[in-house]
C-alpha cells in the first residue's frame, strides 16, 4: 500500500507511532505532508485523523467530520425525511427503521440516515476506512457531550469493529433478522470524469473497487426483513445483475430497492 503515517503535531507522536504499527504502516515520525516526495500519499494523525496526498501542489486531505461542515449543513438543510435515501429506506413520520450499513466507507450516508431518527451499524473492512471512521466517530460523540442536538445522532451511529468481509458476517445473519440493509459498494471510478473531485482521487485509489460487490446482494437480501437498499451510479447496471423492485432516480445516481415486506403505513 503506498502509505505512511506521520503525526501533525509533536503531542501526537506516540498515537501516530502506535495506529502506524496497528495498520502495519510505516511511520515517518513528525513532518509536513508538502515536503513528502518518497511516498504518494499519508495519514496525519493529529486533531483528526487526515488521509493526505503529499506534495506542494497536492488536493486537501479526507478526514470523516460528522461534526461541521458538508454533515453539519445536510443535516440542518437537507431535506429531512424528503430526501431520497430516507424515501428508499422507508423513513417516515413514526417510522425509522434500524438500518445496517455494510460498505460504511467513510460514513456520510450512515450519518444522514442517523440523522432522520435510524440506528444505524456502520460495517467496513478496509482497515484505512475503518480508522478514518473510528476517529470521526470519537469526534462525534465529543462534540455530543457540548451539543444536545448530537447527542442522539451520536448514540444512533455504531461503528462495529472492523471485519473482513461483508459477505461473510451477512451470510452469519438470521435470516430476515435485519429491518434494512444498505448497501453502497464502491463503484470503479473514472478517474478523468469531472465527478471524482480531486480529494477523492487518493481515497479511490487506496481502496480501490469492491471486485465482489454482487456477492453482497443475495446474503443481504435473505438477511433484511423489510428492504435492501443498494445505491448505484445512475447509469451503473444493477447490482449481481438482479433487477430491483423499485428505483428511486437522481441527477447522478439511484437508489435500488430489492423489498421483501412492506414498510409500516
């Protein structure tokens, strides 16, 4: 993996030297991401956890902030229960279903759907993801003890510890045990679109494409008891090519609902 970690700060040095030995990384002690020529790219462990690209001229780092920012504004502004993926989860006055998130990645559709009134599971096997949450999550419930807002959002949202293979702990379920599963598997990119933003370009090339993303949907399905909810790029083709029950359709992408029973009216 063309990845070290450094600390941004000389308090931070023991915690970088100890997440570099847990991700099996190698650590360059305390440096500047801009003065990094020997490795692409970097995870600076200070205030938040950063992936950085390195280099003058490099995009800004991804770190997950559920806290400010694009989080905070969708969930003062978003659209509440009219927003798509809270019509595709079947969100509505009354009703807020538990919700697994097996493909978490760095939690943004979790954090909304905590949000609207779900509890959500956050599930993610890349070991990088998995901190980048693990530390917005930290953050998260810091801020709830400030914020009487957050607070709930913050005892909704449970990141499990990390597994290896979403497919696996789905088939271990019982079946129909799960009220609502989500799945959004990483599509492979085209790095030249305009639609990868420069700051995603790092985290689209370490953790690359789900290569077994249609193996998830058959043990999601026998797991949920209401719906399946895959999100797709608009013109992607159906997930493991199994057409769903119900679309729901953007600019940009889709949800897919593959239903089993009807959400309460």
């Amino acid at each position: 993996m063309p990845l070290a970690v450094i600390a941004a700060e000389p308090s931070y040095s023991e915690q970088a030297e100890a997440l570099a030995a847990q991700l099996q990384l190698p650590f360059l002690g305390l440096v500047d991401e801009k003065y990094i020529d020997d490795q692409p790219y970097v995870l600076s462990c200070g205030e938040r956890l950063q992936l950085c690209a390195t280099g003058r001229k490099a995009p800004g780092p991804i770190a997950v902030d559920f806290v400010s920012g694009a989080a905070a504004h969708r969930r003062k502004y978003g659209g509440g229960k009219g927003q798509q993926i809270a019509k595709a989860v079947g969100v509505r006055s009354g009703f807020y279903p538990r919700v697994v998130d097996a493909t978490a990645g760095l939690g943004r559709d979790a954090f909304v759907l905590a949000s609207l009134g779900c509890e959500v599971r956050m599930l993610e096997r890349n070991p990088l993801v998995h901190a980048l949450l693990a530390d917005g999550v930290r953050r998260l419930q810091e801020a709830a003890e400030r914020d009487i807002e957050l607070a709930p959002i913050a005892q909704r949202l449970v990141l499990e510890p990390r597994i290896e293979s979403a497919v696996e702990w789905l088939e271990a379920q019982p079946a129909e045990s799960i009220p609502v599963i989500y799945l959004d598997p990483m599509f492979p990119s085209r790095e030249k679109s305009a639609r990868v933003k420069k700051d995603m370009v790092a985290f689209h090339e370490i953790v690359g494409a789900d290569e077994d993303a249609d193996a998830l949907l058959a043990p999601a399905y026998a797991a949920c008891y209401y719906r399946t909810v895959v999100k797709r790029p608009r013109l992607a083709p159906d997930l493991a090519g199994a057409k769903p029950n119900l679309r729901f359709e953007g600019k940009s992408g889709r949800f897919d609902l593959y239903t089993r029973h009807g959400v309460p009216g």
